[in-house]
C-alpha cells in the first residue's frame, strides 16, 4: 500500500517550526535546517538568500521586501562574521566605527570589515550593499565595543586611526564627535599615546582649532609636548564652516540634526517663498483650515496605507461612526484611523489657534505635540488594539523605515533628538524653513512606532500658518516622489529635491 504523502499545508507548517527553531535574529545558516524544509521556505518566500548558505527569514508578503534587509543587516553581520572568523576575530575599520559614532545610522553600501584570519575580499548582499574584508596582520584593533552585536572600534582610537581623506570627505561627522558628550580630550590623548599615533593627533588638534575650540586643542598639544613629542597643528578641513553652535551638551544624534538643520536651512530659504504674513482675522483662518479637513484626511491617510472614502470621513465629522457601541464600526481598521485622524486634527487647530494668537510655533508643537499623538490612536485604544501604554510617549524600540537606508536613532536618543528638535523650531525665524525641515527631521526621528508621516505633515502646515501660508495636502498621488525626496534629504542630506516638492504642492493648491 502506498505511503500517504503530507498535505502542502502541514510540510509547510513544519518547515516554518523547522526555519524558526534554526533562526538567530531572524538569520539562518542553510546547515542548520533540513533541505527540505529549506527549499519549502524559499519556494514560499519565507527564506530570503542573502549569500550562498546565509538567509534572512522574511514574510511572504514582502518578499525580497528592503525592509527586512535594512532591519536584519547588523544581525546577519554579527553572525555571519563570527561564524567566519570567531568571535573575537572581525573588527569594522576606523571609518566604518567612527560614522556609527557619530550618529550617521544611515546603511551604507559598503562596509569595511578588518579581519585577523586571510580575507581580502568583496561580498556582495542584498539590496546593493557589501562588505569589503580586509586582513590585517599587525596592529589589529584591540579596543574594541559591541555595536548591535557588531565589534567597532572605540572612540577616540578610531578617531586617531582615520585617514586624511576622511576629514575632508566627512567633515560633519568629525565636528559631531568632537563637540558631543562622547568624545573627552583625555580619552584622545590616551589613543595617541599609546598607539604614538602622532600624526593622526596634528590633525586632530587642526580640527579643534578649526571649530574654534582652542582650550581642547591646547590639552591635547600639551600632553603630547609633555610626553617628549614636536607637534606640528594641521588643519584637515579644505573649506569646511562649522555647524554645530550648541546652547547645551547633546549627544551625536541629535548633534547631526542641528547641524543638518543649519546646513540645509539656506538651501530652503532659497527654494520657499517668502511668507505673506497674517492677512486674515484668526476667525476666517480657523474656518478655512477647517474646510480642509475632507481633502487632507483623505490623502495623508492614503499615503500611510489606508483605505477610506469621502464618504466615510463625512460619516466621521457628522458623528454617524460609533465604535464604541456599534460592532461592525468597531471592526474597520480603516475606520480607526480616520476617526483618530478627525480628532487630532481638531487638536492640530487648536494648536493653530495658538499661532495666530503669536504665541511661538515652536512652543506650541512642543507643548502640544503629545496631544495630537494621543488623539490619533486613542481609538485604538478604545477598541483594545493598542495597549494604554503605548499613547504614553515615544517608542521604546528601534524602527525601520519601509524601503529606506535610513535608520532613525536609537530609542535611548529620541528625547535628546527630539528636545533639539523643538528648540530648533523655537529660534527659526523663517516659517518656510521651521515647516520644509521641521517635517523632514520630524520624520527622520521618527519618535513614534507608527503616526510620524501624518504628524510630520500637521507640524509642517501648523509652521506654514505661522507664515501667513494656507494649509498645504500633499497628494496620494504624488506618494512615490514625496518618499524619495525624503529619502534623498536622509540618506544622502541633499534637502533640494524634498523642498522643491513642497513648493510644487503648495502652488498646486
């Protein structure tokens, strides 16, 4: 008698119990599972081949989806690396550790990986991205920190360890380093040293005096002069002006967001145009905003996913929508989050009020911000799909951006990022920069698990109202292009294309 063959369904249910138990952060090696197993995961999209015997278990609604990648690539390198060289035997170089220092979380396209076994190679992953392996017989790096589970060099080492090229192509990132919290003159002088990393150390002190920094420079020139050594000051920096002009100590994350700010902020004063001023009395101006609620619903909720109608929203304003007593109301995912939409945005006219009232704008976002966050998933509170916790404040893990390279800052760096945020936005004076990068860095934050895209687009018209401007939609159908603008100022801080987009939205309107 003939053996019954399994059904599709339970060998496929077996192979994703097989591919979870082999799965290290989502990472698997082929060795680890049975063939068979294996090849049903791939077949159905659940196994995604980063390099020939290495895979990142992915969903099959995604796919190849960039998402899982950019979310999975420190956790493949870390097991990836130690597998092929122990786990003490792989490094990122100087530069590699320095950009993540610095706060540049951006995934770069190559990173550089020092290796104490032969190596020497290029390896090509997902996604445009590799590795560069590089064996380095002497002199392999021995201070050393974990980096989501990555080895990098530690700070000032790595920093006496750069090349000259990098200052001159980095810049803002050296001026990040030695104007944050992270980084002592002690630590620095300790590194030179003991690796007598002399000439790495002229430039060093160069750079201090460039940011005018002359009592850090003079520390480490002394040290240096005490220890027996003539030191000759370079200045590594071709033309470079410093941008970083600090009220308080910041970490490096929230360092690169003022210096991000300042660097781009000319660009859109160019690009904008100049503010009308407040022409209308506040009553008019209220009700104008008001009469924008249908259309502006409509296409930020659109942009983020959801599917809702005109006919929906007008149920929502006329109260006809009742979730907490009506099951089938209760039941429309999409319906939650038009229902959030019109009450923060009721609160976002509040705030508006405020600001043709003279109070600062900056002040306002800043004291009302929760508020519009809390209104907007409060109904899914109600309806036990958020937890209560969840509208308490900002995210408390980290998140990645769908088909970006760019990775928001680390949960732990989110108030300091968000504190410059507001005082950015507090001492701007030209409401059509506060609006173009208050939305971009707002979102480049990203300080909430979900909401940034439609509270970025509320701060960026309350800024616009401060000026005088109407309230500007940006258009579902404009979606692909409004990302990638985004995309450009956050991976490549190239801020043109994101302002030209806002510009061309609002003379649509």
């Amino acid at each position: 008698m003939a053996r019954a063959r399994a059904k599709p369904q339970k060998l496929l249910a077996e192979a994703l119990k097989a591919g979870k138990a082999a799965a290290k952060d989502n990472i698997v090696k082929s060795s680890s599972i049975e063939r068979k197993y294996r090849e049903i995961l791939v077949r159905e999209h659940f196994l995604t081949e980063v390099i020939k015997g290495w895979y990142l278990l992915t969903s099959p609604e995604g796919g190849e989806n960039s998402t899982a990648w950019f979310g999975g690539v420190w956790a493949f390198l870390k097991h990836y690396l130690s597998d092929r060289f122990g786990k003490n035997g792989f490094c990122l170089s100087a530069e590699s550790s320095f950009n993540l220092h610095a706060g540049d979380t951006v995934i770069p396209k190559q990173l550089i990986v020092l290796t104490k076994k032969p190596s020497n190679t290029n390896v090509d992953l997902l996604h445009g991205t590799s590795i560069l392996l590089m064996t380095v017989k002497t002199n392999f790096p021995k201070e050393r920190e974990r980096w989501n589970g990555v080895w990098v060099i530690q700070l000032p080492y790595a920093l006496c360890r750069l090349s000259p090229t990098y200052f001159k192509n980095y810049p803002r990132n050296i001026e990040i380093a030695l104007k944050s919290l992270a980084l002592s003159t002690t630590d620095i002088s300790r590194a030179v040293l003991q690796y007598e990393s002399i000439v790495g150390a002229e430039r060093i002190i160069g750079a201090y005096k460039h940011f005018g920094l002359e009592n850090q420079a003079k520390q480490i020139k002394e040290d240096l002069i005490a220890a027996g050594y003539k030191i000759k000051e370079v200045d590594p920096f071709v033309e470079y002006e410093p941008k970083l002009n600090l009220s308080r100590p910041v970490s490096p994350h929230a360092g690169r967001i003022h210096a991000m700010w300042y660097a781009m902020r000319d660009e859109v004063g160019k690009i904008m145009p100049k503010p009308p001023g407040m022409k209308r009395s506040r009553k008019t101006e209220i009700e104008l905003i008001q009469e924008k609620h249908k259309d502006d619903a409509y296409h930020s909720l659109s942009i983020e996913g959801y599917r809702v109608t005109a006919e929906l929203i007008e149920m929502i304003e006329s109260g006809e929508w009742d979730p907490e007593n009506n099951e089938s109301d209760r039941k429309q995912y999409d319906a939650l989050a038009a229902k959030g939409y019109f009450e923060a945005f009721k609160t976002v006219v509040g705030s508006a009020g405020r600001v043709l009232q003279k109070d600062n704008p900056g002040q306002v976002f800043a004291e009302d911000l929760q508020s519009w966050y809390r209104q907007l998933f409060s109904q899914f509170v109600k309806t036990n799909r958020m937890k209560p916790a969840d509208l308490a404040g900002y995210r408390d893990q980290q998140v990645y951006i769908g088909g970006s390279r760019h990775v928001p800052p680390p949960k732990d760096a989110v108030g300091d990022c968000m504190e410059e945020l507001f005082q950015l936005l507090k001492d701007e004076e030209d409401p059509a920069v506060r609006a173009v990068l208050g939305h971009f860095v707002f979102v480049f934050i990203h300080p909430y698990m979900d909401g940034n895209g439609r509270i970025g687009r509320f701060l960026m018209n309350l800024m616009f109202i401060s000026g005088g401007f109407g309230w500007t939609i940006i258009k579902t159908e404009f979606r692909d292009r409004y990302m990638a603008a985004l995309e450009e100022a956050s991976t490549k801080e190239d801020i043109t294309p994101f302002a030209e987009f806002i510009r061309t939205q609002m003379n649509q309107q």
